[in-house]
C-alpha cells in the first residue's frame, strides 16, 4: 500500500528557487496587470493633462490612482530584482562571492523597498490626504516634507541602479569560463551588458512613480 503521508525528511521551507519560479509561473504577472489598469485609469481621470483641462472633481481620483500606482511600482519593482537574483543564484552555484553579492543584494533591495513602500503609502496625515488636498472641497490633514520624501526617492533610484549594473554584468564570468569559441563568449556578455545601458539612460532622474512619492 502506498504510503500517502508526506515525507517528513522531503519537507522544506520556501527555497530561492520556490520563489523564482512562483514569480515566473504568474504571480508577477498578476501585479503587473493591476499595475496597467490603474495606470490607464490614471489616465481616465486626467493624469498628462494640463491643469486647467482636468475637471476638480477629477484631480483628487486622479492623484489617488497616481498615489496608488506609485505602490504598485515600487514593489514590482523589488520582486524583478529579487526574483532575477534568486534566478542566479541557482546557477552560481560555485562561486562564494557571487552569491555573497547577489544575497546582499536581494537583502538591501528587500528591506529598502519595504521602508520606501511605507514612506510612500504614509506621505500624508491621513492617508487620504494625499489626493484630498487637490478637492475643491476643504479637508484637513498635512503631508511629510520634501526633504524626508526626496531623500528616500533618490536612494532607490541609486539602489536600482547599482542593481540594474550588477544584475545583468555578474553572470558574465560563468559566460567567461565556458568552453565556447571567445567571439561568441563577447557577443553573450554584450548582450547580458544590455539591461546596464538602461540603467544608465534612467541615472539622470528618477522614475514618474518615483517622482509622485516625493511630490
């Protein structure tokens, strides 16, 4: 008879590679598509509008959806840079200072974004403050100033940067040591280079996500 118990000795926490491929088979998706949507109602109520084109009773439904996009951003944004880093470490499996590197990594970019999701989702007093203001309709309340919110902004513009250099670049040593013909092993690692020209295009400022949370 089989045994239909499970097996005490096979049971195990989340692994990294639970994660990566819970984050590939949907989970991210998920989130990127209710980021789209709200992004489209952003729209909807006249977010890239001139001022004077947008109805008041729109502006405080816009900045809400702007405020709620922002959240949304932000932690898409971690789980890429997480799950793309836990994706290496199953393949750097012999290198201790790679994964050194690539855990600090997931464990700054964790930690930061959690602080940075917090900052963003308490900006005002009360929450709903942060679009409220923009009613025509008086409401009480006040906002973070905009020191404490620009200083946050720019960190995690730094720390995605740093991520979006070393992310792609860090694999190119196991490229390096493969046994293929040296002009593939460049064209390989040029490819993986990619992602750090984007990272440089996006160092000259933050992102319009980014930007909101400091506003």
């Amino acid at each position: 008879m089989m045994n239909h118990f499970p097996d005490v000795a096979h049971t195990h926490l989340a692994r990294p590679a639970d994660v990566y491929d819970s984050c590939r088979n949907g989970h991210y998706q998920i989130l990127y598509i209710a980021y789209t949507v709200i992004g489209l109602l952003c729209v909807k109520y006249g977010l890239g509008q001139h001022l004077d084109d947008v109805p008041p009773s729109h502006r405080p439904q816009s900045v809400m959806w702007r405020s709620l996009a922002s959240i949304f951003y932000i932690a898409i944004s971690a789980i890429v840079k997480v799950a793309v880093g836990l994706f290496l470490l199953r393949i750097c499996t012999h290198s201790r200072w790679q994964r050194i590197t690539l855990w600090s990594l997931i464990g700054i970019v964790s930690l930061f974004n959690a602080f940075y999701i917090f900052i963003a989702i308490f900006a005002c007093q009360p929450v709903a403050y942060q679009w409220t203001r923009y009613d025509p309709v008086f409401h009480e309340g006040r906002c973070n100033s905009t020191l404490f919110s620009t200083i946050p902004t720019y960190i995690s513009a730094f720390l995605n940067i740093l991520a979006d250099l070393i992310l792609p670049l860090l694999p190119a040593s196991l490229v390096w040591r493969a046994k293929m013909e040296r002009r593939k092993k460049i064209s390989v690692c040029a490819v993986m280079a990619l992602g750090s020209l984007y990272a440089f295009r996006r160092s000259s400022s933050p992102s319009p996500a980014e930007r909101a949370v400091s506003d």
